[in-house]
C-alpha cells in the first residue's frame, strides 16, 4: 500500500493493484473566496498549490468522494476528471448531485462494496459537535481491505466520537488516515479533529500507523503542522503518528 498526500483532503491511494483518488479538491491555488465567519478572511482557498501536475494526480481507476463540501469535491474536479471514471460517494444523494456533473459511472458506499477484489466499506462519521452539525451534513469514511494488504481507514471528515472508536474496534486497521487541522469557524467548535482527538486515536489503536491529512490548506485550519508535531513529541508518539507535507508519500 501507497498512500500518497496531495494537498487537504485530497490522497492518492494505491492498495491491491488499483488506485483510488480520494477528495478530490484539485483547484489552482486562490481559485475560490475563504470559507466565511472564519480566520483569515484575505486569503483565498486553496492556500496552496498543487505538488504534482494535474494529469499525474488524476491518472487513477477510481475516485472516493466522502462528502460533496468544495474542498472535498470542487468545480475543477468536476471539469478535469473523466466522466467515465469510476466514482464512489457515501450515498444515493450525493450520487445524484456527482451523476448530474456528468458522471456516468457513479456508486454509493455501502458497508460491503467491492471494486475489482477490494472490500470498500463505509464509515460514519461526524462533521463536528452539537449544533454545527445541523450546517456541516452527512460524511463517511472508508474502510479498504484485500488478502494482500494491511487493512486501511480512511476516516474523512470527522471528529473523534464513540462512531470511530466503533470503526477501530471493529476493523481493527493497520493503516489510518485522519483530517487534521482542527479547522472551525468562529464559532461552533472544531470540524475536524484537533491533537486531542488524534491523540484519542492512538490510545485505540497504539499499534497502527496513524496518518494525519487535511493540514493547512484552506482558511479556517487553526491546528498547524508544527503544533501538531511538537504536541506528538511531546507524548512520545512520534513514530506511529505520521504528519506528512503535500507531496509525500508512505509505504506500508
């Protein structure tokens, strides 16, 4: 397994053979206005340029979208990607919203969904706490599982909730991806997960190789790479949480 960080969201997973594009949000840097009540108003999203050319990002068989938000899922996506390419969303909805973009081959996730002889398997997921909740919508994760490979969550946009505490439990992964950032409007609390919930993470899976994305590229990140760093030295956790820069990539 490959897993390679691109920018946000945004992953290139290479796992059994195949390879999946997850969160697509594929913009040039300060194509859209800042997300709104939230910090840095005078910098528009994305922060940060792609690290890689667009047609080596996109050279996939398939593409996860864990939830339609713009930097997840985001009008250049829709413009460069294949109509015909294989596409997994978290529900009928959102099948229907992608379908409309002129996707024709478009899936939602279930808990059993297999492409080619890989298990896809869908995961809650919670896009905050409390009243946020009500703003940010429904989100999944994934789980990916093959006979040849270590088994690997892909978390999405959630904050650490008894629902992932679940998905460990019950997938036992060795390979975790998490979204980091703690990114938040100004008020309404984290949407995402900050160091505690990361750290949350490890204490329930202190064996996996845990994987922070989702770091420092749109408006409303509080949690830098830097902070994060320092905050997993300083429990000693150093070399199971992985914090990767927009780029680089990690075999397991």
């Amino acid at each position: 397994m490959k897993v390679t960080q691109i920018r946000n969201a945004t992953l290139v997973v290479e796992f059994a053979g195949k390879k999946f594009l997850i969160d697509p949000f594929l913009a040039d840097k300060g194509a859209y206005p800042p997300f709104p009540n939230s910090l840095r108003q005078d910098q528009n999203n994305p922060l940060i340029s792609l690290p890689f050319p667009l047609d080596h990002i996109i050279n996939v068989d398939a593409v996860i979208v864990t939830h339609l938000h713009l930097d997840h899922f985001d009008d250049a996506a829709k413009e460069v990607l294949p109509k015909d390419i294989k596409m997994f969303v978290q529900n009928e909805e959102d099948a229907d919203e992608v379908r409309k973009a002129g996707f024709q081959n478009v899936e939602a996730l279930r808990e059993d969904t297999f492409f080619h002889d890989i298990r896809l398997m869908k995961t809650k997921g919670e896009h905050g706490r409390g009243e946020i909740l009500k703003r940010t919508g429904l989100v999944c994760g994934v789980v990916f599982k093959h006979p040849t490979e270590k088994t690997l969550y892909v978390a999405g946009d959630t904050v650490w909730y008894e629902g992932v505490q679940e998905e460990i439990k019950t997938h036992q992964p060795e390979v975790i991806v998490v979204n980091g950032g703690d990114n938040q409007f100004l008020t309404g609390g984290s949407l995402v997960m900050g160091k505690d919930d990361i750290y949350e993470v490890y204490k329930h899976a202190p064996d996996a190789k845990i994987i922070v994305s989702h770091m420092e590229a749109v408006n409303h990140w509080t949690l830098s790479r830097n902070e994060l760093k320092s905050f997993i030295d300083e429990k000693g956790i150093a070399s199971h949480v992985l914090v990767p820069d927009d780029g680089e990539s990690y075999v397991f």
